[in-house]
C-alpha cells in the first residue's frame, strides 16, 4: 500500500494509469462500514483509492471537530489489510489555502433535515468532496446509504457540475442490535448505546408497518417517534428518493429518515423502501 499526503503527487501518481479507480472518501476512525465500502470498490474496480482527512470546514463553530475519533495508524493497518492500494492521507493546509472557492449546497435541499440544524455543513461536504473527487479522478465513489442527505447532495452536485465519476450507494452495516455503525458510536456510554436502539428499533417498526400496507405517512411518523421518546429528536421523515415530502410511502421510491441526540451525541439512520 502507498500512502500518499500531497494531492498533487496524488495526481500525478494516478494520471498515466490504465486502471478504473475506486475512491473510498473517509473521516478516519475506520469500522466495518468503511470496511463494506471498500469490499465494494475492490470488486468492482482494478485499483483503490482511500482518503482519510478530517474536514473541518463541514464542522459548525461548537461541534466535535477537537473530539472527534482519530485513529491513524488503526486507519492505515485496517487499509493494508483491506487490500487498498493508495492511501490519501493529506492536512488541512494540503487541501484548503487562503480566499478559497466553495461549492454552495443546494438552497432547498442543502437547509432541510440536517441541514437545518446545521446550516453550512453541507457547503463544507460538498467542497471537500469536489476537492477530492478531482484529486483522484475516479472511475467511481463510494458513499454509504446511512448518510443519505449527503449521498442525495453529492451524487445532484455530480449531475449538475457534469462530472464523469460514478457515485455508488452502498448498503449500511449495523450492529448486531441493530445500531448503524458510526464512528461516533464511540461517544456512547453503555446506557447510551442501549438508547441508541431505539433508532433501530422506530425504523424496524416503520418497515413492519408498511409490510402491513400501512403506507401514511403521518401514522408511520406518529408511531416512530413514540418508540424514539424521550429521545430528543431531530427529525423524522418520510421522503422520496428527491428529498420531497410525500402522504404515502412509494415502495421503491421512498426513504425515512431520522436524525435524533443520544446523550450529547448526534445520531441519524434511515431506510429505503
């Protein structure tokens, strides 16, 4: 594995190869979930690209930029023995300068769910990944389905700004409980964690319930959130695969998403059906 920190020896590096290339983009503190979208690009790409970079422009002023998990050297063993080829592994002053050029979310789209609660955090998304999808030039991304506003966001910014990559969903991984994997799932206590089940556990529910030709949306909205209390929450929605608020879940065009606190900690979570 080749581990790389500055984009432009990253370019070069990638420019003269004859090879499709998957790109897994990271935070770091590497789990299973990471682990699943790799599998992915493996299968499906002749060489692997993985980044690990902090962002901090997508961190408002009082989140857990300082706090969150950092696990580099954990990192770079878990992509050896994933079989990554490249690794990315760039600071801050490698990706941001002075007076920078930004990419703007979507006005409608960018400031719902959590971008409501977070306005500018998908600016910062969306900036980074532009950055790196045009440092590594890949044939194809990868982006789990638990984020998925930000999937949503940067697969419309990849249309829009008529770029050649291939974005590519991948399934969320969970815990045996039920819980998705997250690296903020480090922050949990064990009473903690326990809450947590109850996302799970709301989204369980929803499925049964359309399982059950229960399909309104306010009923599945009203029964999710009695078994979320008292949990703070954030949201919970039923949308299309758009972002747009329906009555009725659309089998096959439908996700319900949920975004809720557990102890100080943001948790969100959501399925497609």
């Amino acid at each position: 594995m080749k581990i790389i920190s500055n984009p432009f020896e990253l370019k070069e590096y990638l420019k003269n190869k004859n090879e499709t290339v998957g790109f897994v983009p990271t935070m770091g503190a590497l789990h299973e979930g990471h682990i699943s979208l790799i599998k992915k690009a493996k299968e499906q790409n002749e060489l692997v690209v993985v980044s690990v970079f902090l962002n901090p422009t997508q961190f408002l002023k009082g989140e857990d930029l300082d706090t969150y998990p950092k696990k580099d050297e954990a990192d770079k063993h878990i992509c050896k023995l994933s079989g990554v080829d490249i690794l990315f592994f760039p600071k801050a002053e490698d990706i941001y300068g002075d007076d920078e050029v930004t990419i703007n979310a979507p006005k409608v789209r960018g400031f719902v769910l959590e971008g409501n609660s977070r306005p500018s955090h998908f600016n910062g998304v969306l900036t980074v990944v532009m950055k790196l999808l045009n440092i590594v030039n890949p044939t194809r991304a990868y982006f789990g389905k638990k984020d998925a506003q930000q999937l949503n966001l940067i697969s419309l910014m990849v249309k829009q700004l008529f770029m050649s990559v291939e974005i590519v969903a991948v399934d969320t991984v969970r815990e045996s409980g039920g819980l998705a994997l997250s690296s903020r799932n480090a922050y949990l206590s064990v009473h903690e964690r326990q809450e947590a089940l109850k996302i799970s556990a709301s989204l369980h529910s929803a499925s049964m319930m359309v399982s059950k030709k229960i399909l309104d949306s306010k009923e599945i909205v009203k029964k999710m959130r009695e078994i979320l209390s008292p949990l703070e929450i954030f949201y919970v929605e039923v949308l299309n695969r758009d972002f747009e608020q329906i009555s009725h879940v659309e089998i096959g065009n439908t996700v319900i998403l949920v975004e809720v606190k557990v102890g100080t900690t943001r948790l969100l979570d959501n399925i497609w059906l």
